[in-house]
C-alpha cells in the first residue's frame, strides 16, 4: 500500500475543521438575520392590523351618524 502522508491529511482535516467553523458561522449569522426580519415583520403587520381597526371604527362611526 502506499504511504500515508500525514502532512496531507492533517492539512485535510484542518481545513475541514476551518471550513465547518466558517459554514457553523455563516448559517449562525444568516438564522440570525431572518429571525430579526421576521421580527420586523411580524411587528410591521401588528402596527398596519392595528391602525386598519382604527379605521374601520371610524368609518362605522361615521356611517353611524350618516344613518
């Protein structure tokens, strides 16, 4: 069989080492960031929800004294 080249396959594993760290890092960072999206998100849609009831209470007020 041939020789194994330790130099090689300790290089191998550290830049698999390396590279997982780095990917482990990057998906940490991009969940991070569509969580704070979604946050902003599901604020944004609370705030229009909350100003289209105020609407319609006005319009129904409105239609109310219309009557």
């Amino acid at each position: 069989p041939p020789a194994m080249n330790y130099w090689t396959s300790g290089q191998e594993a550290a830049n698999t080492s390396l590279s997982k760290e780095y990917f482990d890092s990057a998906i940490r960072a991009f969940d991070n960031e569509l969580n704070k999206i979604k946050k902003d998100f599901d604020e944004e849609k609370k705030r229009i929800n909350s100003l289209y009831e105020k609407q319609i209470e006005t319009v129904k007020k409105g239609w109310l004294i219309l009557q």
